[in-house]
C-alpha cells in the first residue's frame, strides 16, 4: 500500500478541515471519498478536493477504495460506525469522544480485542502537539523526578447557549481527562468536580467555570480549570509539578521549565529545529505553486540584490567604512 | 501536472532534510531522483527514499521525469545548474546564495527574464515561518504607523574553524539583507559593517561578533548583530519599530507587540489555530503507521477509561461530591 | 509624635530584618530596644543598631520610650505579648499567626475591641507587596468583571526535617488564607484539603504538596498547592480568572493580565514609574555614604565624560560621521 | 553626624519628588530648606515637608543647618551651584548633566580634584536600579566571560514638542553613555549617531529616533536606540552580550539571562529576597499610620480569621473531607 486511500463520514466543520488536511497538507494519502447528512455540503467538499460524495456513512466504510476512515461524525452515531470500521477490518481515526457512555465504549473495545488487531485511534490530539510531546518527553527522562500534581486550565473564548454544564464536561474537561491519563501514564481512580458562583456572561442555569479533581491510581492528582466563556480566546495551560521542578506548557512559548533556581525556556542549538517549519511551509507551497504554475517565493531578483548588499558588506567589513550598493537599474532589466 | 516529480541536487544536511521533506511530508510531491558528488551518498539517500541516484547533476536536470528541481549544492556551482533548469524550463528552489556575487546573480536574473517565465525560487525561507509571516502581516496592516527601524539578531551556537569573516557576511548576514528587504519592501542602498573586539572563543583573525547597518532606499534603517561563535544556541530576533509600537519575533513566543501601553502577545480565538499543528502532525503519523499496518496513538481503550470518568465526572457535577471511577478490569478484557 | 520610637520582641531571623529596616531604612521610625530570649543575640543587635537591649520582653513593651512594638517572637507567646501592648496602648505589629488557634485569636479580638482603639496590624506582608497591590486595585477597578477564581502557589526551596505536615497548613498556606479573604474581601466557608503521594524529598510521614479549596461565601473558590520542598526555589503565584479575563501575579514580571484576545503586561507611562525604587536607593545610598563621609556613586568624571561624549554626539548627529571624543588625560587631572 | 540635614535647589518634578523622598522615605536624613525661582512653589514644598523656603540657592548652599545638597535646577546653572558647594564643602548629588558642555565639567572636576575631597556625585540613577545593579554584577562576575556587545534602548511615550533632536542627545542619549561606560568599565571614544527618517509622529525638523554606536577605548562597542515620541510608554532595555551567553534587563522581569542552551530568569532561593519590598512597605506605612494614629493593614480581626480557617485545614488534613469554618459573628464582637 503505497498511498492511503481516505474516507471521511461528517464534514461539518472539523471533518472539512480533516479533509482539506488529507488532500493537501498529508503526505501519502488521497481523499477519495467523504459522507454528511447533508449532502449538498459532502458534494461540495468533495468537488473542491476531487474526491466523490456517499451518501450512506456505512457504504462509504464498506467502499473497496477506501483504505481507511476518519470518523467526523456526532458522537452518537460513532458505536454503529465504528463496529462497521471493525466489520470491514477498515483503520480509523475517530474524534473523541469514543462513544456516548462508557458501557458502550467498553463494547467497542472488546469488539477490537475479539478481533484481534487494533484498528481504532481516538482523536485525543494533543498527544501529537509539540508542547505537550516536549513535555511528556521531559517528564518520562526522569529528569524532574516523579510527578506529583498536574494543574491544568482549558478556557474558550465563548460557547453556543446550546454548550451546557454537562457538555462542558463531556465535550471539554475530556482532554483534560485524557492528558492527565496520558502524562502519569495512570489511571483515574476519582473524580471531584466543583462550581464557584458562575459567570454571568452564560446563560441561566450554566455551570461555568467548573473546577475538577482527579485522583490517580499511583496516588498523583489533576487539578483542572474548565471555563468555556472566558471571553479572552482559547487558553489551554498544563503546569507538571514533580520533585525537583514544574513544566508548564500552553504560554506560547514552548516548555517553560523551573529547576535549579531558573525559570527557563530551551534555546535550539540548530537552525534546523528553529525553522524546520518554515522549512516545510516553503517547500510545500513551492510544490502547490509550481504545480499551478507559478511562483509564490523569493524571486531571483532577491537572490540578486541580497548578493549585491552582501558584497558592499564585505567591502565595509574590511575598510570599517559606509560602502553604497550599487544596485542594476530594475525596471530597466525586468520592465 | 496532478503530482510534482522532484529532483534534488546536493544531499549533504541540507539537501538530505530536502530529500526527506519531499518524500514523507510534502503533499502532491514525489522525490524522483538525487544527485550528489559523493555518489555512495547520493545513493544511500536515493534507497532510503525509493528515489534514484543520478551522477551528472546537469543530467538530473534534464531528466525527463524531473518536473523541478531542489538546488541544494554549494554556491560556486549554482550558476551553471540555474542556467541548466532555464534552459530545460524547469522551476527550481535555489537554497541561498543565488550565485556567489552581484555581476554572476544579475546574468542569471537577465536570463530568466529572456525567457519570459519565472523559474527561479531562491530558499529564503524565513518569509514561510509562521513568526516572520505574522510580524510581516502586522507591519503592513499599518496598525502599528510606518515601520522606522529594525533591530536584528543572528546567532548560532558554535561553527567550525573553516567559517571566517566574510563566510559570517555571506551566509548569516545574508538572510537579514532578505528579511530587511521584504519587511520594508525597499531596497538596501547602503551598509555599514562594523566589528568589536572579537570573541576570544573562535579561531585567530576571524572578526566576531558583527555589527551592521542597513540603511534603504525610503530613509529606514536596520541594525543587525551577527554572532556566529555564541555557544548558547541558535537564536534569530527581529524588533521591527514603528510610529505606534514595536514588535518582536524570534523569543520562541510569537509576536510580542509592544503598543498601547501593553507589552503583550495574542491569544488565538479559537482551538483550531492553537492546535492546528498537532491535527497535522495527528494525521500524518496517523496515515503513516496505518500504511505500516500499525496503530501510533491513543487506542479505543483511551477512548473508553476517558469515558468512564467523565460518567463519573457528571455525577459529581450533579452532587458536588468524589465519585469513583468504576473502569473495567484492563487485562481481563485485553488479555 | 515626630519620630516613632520602636521596641522589637525577637531578633531571630526575622526580628533582625525588622530592627535593621527600622534602624536603617525606615523614614520617620527609630529603634531604641530589641528583646530575645538569646539575651547575647539580643545584645550583638541592640549594639550594631544604636538601641538598647532588653531582657523581659514585657518590660519592653511597657517602656516610657517605646511608642511601638513589632512582635517576631514565636507564636505560642504572641497572646501574652499582644494584651501587654493593649494594657499599656501600644500600636503593635504583630508577626503571623496572630495565636497558635481561633480560639485565642478570638479574645484578642474582642480585646482589642473592647478598648476602642485598633491597635494591632498582623504581618499578612504581601497585602503590601506592589504585585499584590496592582492585582488587587485591578480586580477591585471591576475592568474584569467579578473575580470567580483565584490559583495560587506556594513553594519553598526546602524547609527543615523540623517541618511537619501540620506546619505546612499553619505557616505556609496560612498567607493564601490571607490572600483569597483579602483579595475577595469575603470570608472562606470551607476548607478542603487533600494530599496527592508525597514527594520522595521529605522526611518520613511529611504529607508534601498539600492541594486546598477554599470556598467563599459569596460563592467564589480558590485553590491552592503548597509545596515546601519544590527544590528549586522559593516561588508564590497568583492567578486570578475573573468575567472577562484573568490576571497573575508571582511571575517576576509584575501583573500579566490576559483580556481582550491578549495576554500582556503593562508598559510605564513615565520614567518615575520604572525607576522609582532606582531613586529611592540612589538618594537612600547617598545620604548613608555622605553621613560617613564617603561618596557612593557616579562621580564628576563620570559627568564630565558623559558631556564629552554628548558633545561628540551632538557633532555627529549633525555630520552622520564618527566622531573621535576628545577627553581629557584622567591621570593627568586626578593623579 | 547622625542625621543628614538636606537642601534642595529646584522643586520641580523632579526636586519635588526628591524633597518628597527626603522627607518621607530616606532614613538618617531630613529635609530643611528648599530653593526654587518660583518662590511659591517653593513655599508650597517647604511647607508640606516640614522645611522652609530660601530665595537665593546659593543661600541656601552656604545655610549653616545644610550638611548636604541636592541640586535639581536646570543644568546651565548648575556650574555656578557646583561651585559654591565646592567652596561650603558641602556634599551634592547634581542631577544630571553635571553642567552644559564638557569644558565647564571638565573644570568643575579639576576644582573638586584640587580640593582634595570628593563631594560632587551625579545622578546617574540607573547605576542603582536593582535591575541595572544585577546585570552589572552578572557582568563582573566573568560567569558570561567579556562583554563584547551593549544592545540599548530607550524610548519615551511622548516629550513636549520643545525637545530638539539635540535634547535626545543631551538628556536621553546622556544615560546610555554612562550605562556603557560603567558596565564597560571603561571611556567611550568614538560616537556614530545616526537619524532614520523620522516618525511622522514629531513637530517639524526632529530627528527622531535617533541610532548611535558607541565605540569603547577596550574595543567593545554599543549601539543605542532613542525614540522619544514612541507613543506606547517608557521603555528602557540594555542587552549585554557576552562571549558565552547574553543578559537583557528592562523587560520587567529582573535579569534575563541566555546561557546553557537555555533563556532563564532566576527564581530566588528565599522568601526574604522575593518579599523584602513588601516588607520594606509594609514597616513604613506601619509607622507612618501609627504616627497619625491609624491603622493601615491587617487588622486582628484578619489574624482571627486565618488561624479559624487554618484550624479547619488541619482538621481537613487529617480526614481528607471538606471542613466548615466556624467563625464568630463579626458584627456581634465589633459592632
């Protein structure tokens, strides 16, 4: 299998991005065919990306060319998909939550196990946030010693009237659940969850902030700040307390790490690591350019000019002296 | 052209990151083919990624299923491989320096403008790093008034002897001689480079650290230190500094503006921008081990225990009190 | 009353810091007697600061020439020394705990009351501090909206084997107690403690980090690590999320309010504002070296030269050249 | 001597501050005569503080109850102030600059020199911004090795459209001139000031900002940026760059520190370093209160409050449950 033939059920608004992310951003993968209630917008998605519209999420699964599945639908219809991934030993990539209740969720699980390969990731994305992998990464060194406390705050700017008290627990204390399970590589053995006197940008009866408590199996705690109409932005903060210093991601600033008397950040030793994005944005966007035939970059007239300043440079480097660059006239050579 | 076939000249570190980029994380890309003067490398690299090694750089270029080509070999070649891709029509990413001086880099200009299409990309890449491209973005909002000055900094750790001080010019400067040029969207009409006592940490006779001053042709200037031999790590700032505020990149913390009375950064509105990355990364090494036939992240059993605790999350919602979770025993059911 | 004349009980640690600021940076006060049960230690303060020693400390308090008292005496003897000062109408400043419980406390209250006049100040010394400060005149502006949580932190380096559970409640979180009555101006209700696996740095049985919930009466909650043997310094911080943003102190950068899509600090209107503490020490520092008739600080050449190189300046300003300074010969002038 | 008896020539902003600081907040010393051409203003300061006005300064220099002065009069009177202080023997800290040109310094150095007793210090306050102070000790520490490179800063929110671009020079440009020379510890001897076109933002024909190099007797060099209309506030930064890591102060967060691959600040070792402000504050404004018979700070009420509030802490300690607080009725014990 040389290149990943995807499917896509649900392209509302995080399944259209995964299926903008698959056709163009992915390497080694093809978007062949995507599946929404609405089929007007899977028709739509699906002749921007040149992949084809199904109307039935389960022949979508079941299609033979199709490799693969990302599951972008509601929650509630997820045990049905699933099982039908399972049944056509299709791979897929489902966003959380898993299912509705955990009962269910359990039978999906054994459902994998009967089958004996595992063909299901759930969507917890922030695994794969290079934050948090930094962070999972120096906590599993040791270098910090044991972690003790975890404190973590995940804000939205604002939620629909529609996000209730429950959802806010469902829906966005879940990552948090999830990276505490991941980070002490634990189990949540108790949860305790608490509301100060709510906001009163939220409607009536909306618990929001919220503040939980999980206790885990080995004896850590996570102490979590849900707040989904914090007004300000998205904000979501991990602090790892362990027994010679604390981590903190989410200040936008890479891991933030106190130990041995500094609060400190990483300074990269290569360029390579500080640019490596910009090193992929640019080829990528060279390739989408080229390929529509056109140039979408530093031209060969900067590459010039900057050889033109370059060797006036060289010039005051040796005498310590002002030296004018002598640029070609521009508009006499490119017209 | 559905799929970009790629050729690459030069693996070394950077042309071997190039080989890489093309063939596991560009999107619509393919590497074809890879050309080195160390043929045993050329072809390593060629191996690894189902590519094929092809001697004579000049033949790479012509090859017919080349569509573009990468020039990643050292700078006194550039020239005759530029002309080669001109002649051949084909669109080429050119890593800096474009040619090794002013008169070699305007012939090549000239000639691209004879042939009446722009082939020719030139990798400064730092205009696709998402810092610089949001502090560009900012500066020609105008929010901030006119920009007047620039203050740059160019760092790198340590480099080897053989680096001397019109290397420190050539290679590092260069990319501030860019950065100034786009930013202001003028032309450098004259450079002062001036140098302090030296480092006593780099080989005898090489002059670093380097001050230099830029001054463009609409009357802003740009200073710039360039400290090749400053042991700590890799560290490139940019303060852009206008009529109403100033703006910094390069702290590792996106743009920190300085404007109304707030020195301060943005927080995102929305978790798509925050995460964006980790939804890439997420898919991609999603798409890669599925085509391995494996499983590289969060299983269904993580969808399920994060389900469990937030049934057990709501309840305590409801009670304000700790509630077990009750999770299934994990090796009854996994084995 | 011009001058006031200060008697402190207990020159430890903390009581030595106290004679010393009062001696000696402290505009208005004069220390005129120390007391300690170490009567030596007490003698070696008195003797370095001009004061007196005295070995009863209720004598102290009830001498004709100490117009005011500062307890930092151990707690177990604070009740006795505060009715002393009540008794003989002495302002006092009274080190935390007021007494060892509430109980006690509770009777110098109605003490205090009783006789009319407030007397006594507890040493709650962060109301004090300018990052406190500003966070409390900003929650108090209402620009937030109504402040709905505080998170607080609270770590020492280390503390002695001496320093049990207990301790770690009474004399650390008791200043958060403090923090979250004062900057709610509310009373706390109910208190929760909880204590994830202590740290392995800890003597046997220390239950180190301790985890509390505060919840207020009006409805608020703050919560709180303490952690005593964090290892790498001594660190207290305080985030408080209110409406329509957050704010925190603790941080070394004073308060880093996050509102209105962006999380910043302020920037000084005024020179006076940023060096202010810099006058302060400098005119503190002059008038201590001119009494011992010395100088400490930037002398006539140093104001000369600076001239010199402003002159220079000023022709180069003019001129856009260098311009070489012409200073006298300093060997020549001062020997 | 045991109390400094100071006098004030020029009450402006600046004197009055420093009258204010005198009287208020210096320990050892005490305000008794103030001088200014505006004789009401003088009145007006004197009699606030508790000193009295004199017309004539030089009067007020020769005053038999001046030990010391402080000259806050414009500088082009200053050589004749100098003058007289020399001639009473009386101390003086001269705000800067020390008088107009470097001829007129020059000579007041040579008159302090042939006197035989140093009397005459400038203020320079920065040398005793704690921040400014840090920064220099790190430097002389040889921890970062030379210092090879000064990056400076300096920008004012706005100054009245009366200040000249020789003024930038003169009175903002002045402090980096000392800054360089005394973190350098060495005589600058060469100037390069250079104009960008100017903010829009300026009356006609000011050079604003201005860019200058600063070349040092030693070879180190310094460039410095003055923008005094930058409209966002007052900013002041100085990075150091040393041979093995960089030190930034002025981001209003102490010293900023790269060096070990890492970007650090300190945290300190001890609650007394992080707090002694707080409690420098908090004994001042105890004394100050208590003087005017007030109470200014956590009354016993507070210490009550606490010690019920920790007593239901050990008890939540102990069970791990939520503990009510059982506190007295306020207003039935105070009223």
């Amino acid at each position: 299998m040389s290149e990943l033939r995807v499917g896509i059920v649900g392209v509302g608004v995080m399944g259209a991005d995964h299926a903008e992310r698959v056709a163009r951003k992915t390497s080694g993968a093809r978007l062949v065919a995507v599946s929404d209630p609405d089929g007007e917008r899977a028709e739509r998605v699906a002749a921007r990306l040149g992949a084809r519209a199904i109307g039935d999420p389960l022949e979508l699964i079941a299609a033979a060319d199709v490799d693969a599945v990302i599951l972008a639908s509601p929650g509630f219809v997820h045990a049905e998909q699933l099982f039908a991934c399972l049944e056509h030993g299709k791979p897929v990539l489902c966003e959380k939550p898993l299912t509705m209740d955990a009962e269910s969720a359990l039978r999906v699980v054994e459902a994998e196990h009967k089958l004996g390969r595992q063909l299901i990731q759930v969507g917890f994305m922030r695994r794969f946030d290079p934050e948090y992998a930094a962070l999972k990464r120096l906590l599993d060194s040791g270098e910090l010693g044991r972690t003790l406390v975890l404190h973590n705050v995940h804000r939205n700017k604002t939620v629909p009237a529609t996000f209730r008290s429950e959802m806010i627990v469902r829906d966005s204390m879940v990552h948090e659940v999830d990276v505490a399970r991941w980070l002490f590589d634990d189990e949540i053995t108790r949860i305790t969850v608490r509301t100060p006197k709510p906001t009163g940008l939220v409607g009536e009866g909306v618990l929001d902030p919220q503040l939980a408590l999980f206790e885990l199996a080995g004896g850590a705690m996570a102490d979590v700040e849900v707040f989904v109409n914090f007004q300000v932005g998205y904000e979501v903060r991990c602090e790892a307390v362990a027994e010679r210093g604390s981590a903190t991601i989410g200040l936008g600033t890479g891991v933030v790490t106190r130990a041995g008397a500094t609060c400190g950040t990483a300074i990269p030793a290569d360029f390579r690591v500080r640019f490596e994005q910009a090193y992929d944005i640019e080829v990528q966007r060279w390739v989408d350019a080229t390929v529509r035939g056109e140039l979408d970059g530093p031209t060969a007239w900067d590459g010039y000019a900057a050889a033109a300043v370059c060797e006036a440079g060289l010039e005051s480097l040796a005498t310590g002296q002002p030296v004018e660059v002598a640029l070609a006239d521009r508009s006499a050579i490119l017209g």
